[in-house]
C-alpha cells in the first residue's frame, strides 16, 4: 500500500501512446499514457474504456461525431464502438480497463503496446 504521485510517474514516461500501469484494482489496471498526434481506429470487442484526462485536451473520434475532452474531463467509450483519439499537443491521460487489455484493441499495428508494463 503505497501513494502514487501522477506528476512523478508522467515525469518516467518518454514515449507516446505506450500505455504503462501505475496499480491494480482487483481485475483492473489503472495506467498512465502520454499522447500527441494521431492514433489508429479501432474498437475493444469484450469491454468499455475510460479516459481521464490529467493535462492536455485528448480529442475522441468516431464515424459521426468527436468528443473533446479537457483537463478533469472523463469519458467512456462503450465496447464494440469503433473510435480514434488524438491530441494536438501532449496530453496526459489515465485509463481504467482490464487487465490484458490491448491498447489497440482489434488492431495489429505499429503502435499496439505490450502489455503489463509497470512504471
């Protein structure tokens, strides 16, 4: 049972849309993402996802509409639902999602992430 200072593990995370856990809530991971630019489309099949903005202002698309998301703004996309986010400048977001969860989710690219890496 340890605090966790956000402003201090940000400080630890030098890539973009590389997802890192920063604790564990029974099934659940909560991890800490640095964005800029552009991401995939893409959809989780098996669960909602949910952004937390810290700092920044993270912009979710999807096929008819965008959601704009600023500091202490938070959000859950529903399962199934295809969405792209993006950020013109860096924001720094929290995600609440399973354990395993696959950042892009149905997708393969460039940019999925492994999994269960600790900062």
């Amino acid at each position: 049972m340890e605090k966790i200072n956000l402003k201090q593990k940000f400080s630890n995370l030098f890539e973009y849309w590389s997802p890192r856990v920063i604790s564990e809530m029974n099934d659940y991971q909560i991890k800490i993402v640095k964005i800029k630019g552009d991401f995939i489309w893409h959809h989780h099949e098996k669960t909602d996802e949910l952004f937390y903005v810290i700092e920044g202002r993270l912009c979710i698309h999807f096929s008819d509409s965008t959601v704009v998301l600023d500091k202490g703004d938070l959000f859950v996309v529903p399962k199934g639902v295809d969405h792209m986010p993006s950020a013109e400048s860096e924001c720094l977001v929290m995600l609440i999602e399973p354990k395993g969860t696959k950042n892009t989710g149905n997708r393969d690219s460039d940019l999925s992430s492994d999994n269960d890496i600790w900062i």
